[in-house]
C-alpha cells in the first residue's frame, strides 16, 4: 500500500513545509543558546545555512552568522570552564526505601556540581525515622557534555 500526502491528509500541517522546518529550527536554535548548548547550535545552523543559502535569504544568513560568532566566543571565552549540567542515575533498593524500593531515577545537577554534595543531599534525602541511613549504594554516571 502507497500512502499519498495529498489524498491521505499525511504531512499536511504548517510544520510539514520549508517555512514551517525553518521556523522550528530557528525556534529550536534560541533555545539551545538560551541554555549554553552551543556545539548543539552549531548542528541547527548547519540546516538552516542552506536553507537560507539556497533561497538566496541574506538577512538571514547575517543574522544566523552573527548569532554562530556570539555563541563560538562564548565557547571560546568558557574554555575549559565550558561544563553542562551532571546527570545522576540513582536506584533505591530494599524495604526500608518503602515506596521507593526498586525505583531508578534521573536526577539533574546544575553545571559543576561538586559530587560531595550530590553525595550528601541524597543521604540527606534517604534517611529513616531514627535518622541513620540504613544503607545507601550510589553510582555516579556523570556527563559533562563536552566533547
């Protein structure tokens, strides 16, 4: 069977046009500069360049390189320094977790936590009525999100 977009009303939204990719991406594009995802721009910028290059849109084109030369220098400027936030993966295993026996979460940190004090904060988190941590197994999988 052969799906038609025309007649089967597939792929007939705003979004499923040049303009509507180009207004997603652009959209997707200030987000990720608005959380210091610059490598992640970079990708976006690289599909709307020829977009933009094709339709012979230099306004656009301006703009976007003037937009990758900000967020190049703020790459540049961080250096080293340049860390995304660190993504925890915590289980909770025995009865004494109660309804968290069993449980695996996510647990997001901003950039350069200090793991001590993730350390901590859960301890903190995963204590009994009488106060003592009856037995705590953490693993840290930690990305930094540099290349």
């Amino acid at each position: 069977d052969v799906l038609k977009p025309d007649e089967d009303g597939m792929c007939t939204g705003g979004e499923f046009s040049e303009k509507g990719l180009t207004n997603l991406l652009t959209r997707s594009s200030k987000l990720l500069m608005e959380a210091n995802m610059f490598e992640s721009v970079d990708e976006v910028y690289k599909l709307l360049i020829a977009i933009h290059q094709d339709s012979r849109s230099y306004p656009d084109l301006r703009d976007m390189h003037k937009n990758l030369t900000n967020a190049y220098e703020k790459m540049h400027n961080m250096g080293k320094k340049r860390v995304l936030g660190s993504y925890f993966r915590v289980a909770f295993y025995g009865e004494k977790f109660n309804e968290l026996d069993g449980v695996t979460m996510i647990y997001k940190e901003k950039p350069l936590p200090s793991s001590l004090r993730s350390l901590s904060a859960f301890r903190h988190s995963t204590k009994n009525s009488s106060g003592k941590i009856s037995s705590l197994s953490l693993t840290l999988s930690v990305s930094t999100g540099s290349r």
